[in-house]
C-alpha cells in the first residue's frame, strides 16, 4: 500500500498526486481538485483559493505546465491527470459497482445532457443533479438547498462544477457537510461530458498541447488563461528553480 510520501511529490508548494488512479486511499472521504498552470496563478492571488487546493486530500496534475514543474523543480515524472480523465475513471468504477453518483453544477439543459448520456453509456449508475443559481456568491439558504439535495440523495461520488475557483472553494467549505465519498471539482467537465464544449481530440491530448486545442477553439474566453498567465506561470518557474539553487549553494558553503 502506497504512502502519502509514495504517491505525492511537492512541487511549487502543492503536494501532487503522482500514482496511478488505482491507488487512490478510498477508506475515507476524499476531496479531489486539479491544478493546472492558471489556477496555480489565480492561487497565487487569492488567498482563499490556495487554502482550498491546500485542503484538498489528492490534488491531481492537470496540465502539462504542472508535469513539466514536476520535471524541472524535482526531477520527478508524473503523468497528467486531466479532470475529465478523472470523470471517466470515476464512471467506470461505479458502472461496474453499481454506485452512485451526483452532479452538482452548470445548467439544467447541461445536466439533462448529462443524464442522458449516462443512461445511455453506464447504465448501473445511479444518478441525481441539482442546478444551483448562477452568481458569484451563494446565500446560506442556497447552500443549505445544495447540501440537502446532496446529501438527500446519498451519492457515493459527487461531482462540483461550478467553474474554479468558487467550485474549490464551496467544496473545501462544506466537505465535512456533504454525505459523499469522494467530492470532486472537475469544471469544464460537464461541458465537455454533456457536448456542450467540445474536448480537444485525442491527438492535441496525446502531444500534450490540450490547452493549444482550447485556445484554438476559444481564443477569447482562452487567451488571457493560457497566453498572460503563461508567461506568470514560467516566471513563476524561474524564480523557483534559482531560489531552489540559491538555497543549495548556501547549504554547500
């Protein structure tokens, strides 16, 4: 059985999960975000969100950006755990036990999508959805209404997509609140999942350049998250690597 040394590495400051999803500790509940280079950066400028992703059991690499910091900071090679990846995983798992699991998130014509093509490719799941009003910041008694509709329904995997950060930051808020094993915050997922957003093909995933294949499909709603804060992120990296050296010679001497 693997360790928490054995299946994390630390790198820029967040302990990534490193082995393989098989390995996952499913004794206790389990909060899962992703991280990518873009939310390393908003983290970085929101406090709230960095104690979230900090609180989070497994923090999966989601981006390439984030196995490439793995490489160059620590020398360890990880594999991209995508959140859709994840999703997939999850829905195999539960087909073949027949679980359960809850969609927490995005419209109702998105979560219809949704549903029906769970019906259609994993039909041993059970499944329930709540579609939560659309605002930045919900009222206690819409949060309540969330939690109920949850935990009323018991689910062993529950999905958040309500977009990063607010989805890390509910979930990290309420996690000892909602009646489910494992409380993952998976964003674009259910867009991708339902058709409403298409996913880069395999081939841009393969080549590690999904987030080319974004860009391209969504230059405005994309640019700033991958062009600016791009250029934030390898900044970032620098100064990591030399600050990790400065420290090495200063052992040394």
């Amino acid at each position: 059985m693997l360790t928490e040394v054995d299946s994390k590495v630390l790198c820029l400051g967040y302990p990534i999960y490193k082995s393989s999803l098989d390995n996952l500790p499913l004794k206790s509940k389990l909060l899962v975000s992703t991280i990518n280079q873009y939310s390393y950066c908003i983290a970085e400028e929101d406090a709230e969100f960095k104690k979230a992703l900090l609180g989070s059991d497994v923090i999966l690499p989601d981006g390439v950006g984030i196995t490439l910091a793995a490489k160059w900071l620590n020398g360890t090679s990880i594999k991209k755990i995508a959140g859709a990846d994840f999703h997939e995983y999850q829905l195999r798992r539960l087909n073949e036990n027949h679980g359960s699991c809850f969609y927490l998130g995005a419209s109702s014509d998105t979560l219809a999508k949704i549903e029906s093509r769970l019906k259609g490719e994993y039909p041993n799941i059970r499944f329930a959805s709540y579609a939560p009003p659309f605002k930045s910041q919900f009222t206690e008694e819409e949060n309540l209404s969330m939690i109920e509709a949850v935990n009323s329904f018991n689910p062993d995997v529950l999905f958040v997509g309500m977009t990063a950060p607010k989805q890390e930051k509910w979930s990290h808020a309420h996690k000892n609140l909602l009646n489910a094993k494992i409380i993952c915050c998976i964003g674009a997922v259910f867009d991708f999942y339902a058709g409403t957003v298409e996913r880069p093909s395999k081939v841009w995933r393969d080549l590690g350049l999904e987030w080319l294949g974004r860009l391209v499909k969504e230059p405005k709603r994309m640019s700033k998250r991958y062009l600016y804060y791009g250029v934030v992120y390898a900044v970032h990296l620098v100064r990591s690597k030399f600050s990790a050296n400065s420290r090495m010679r200063t052992t040394f001497n």
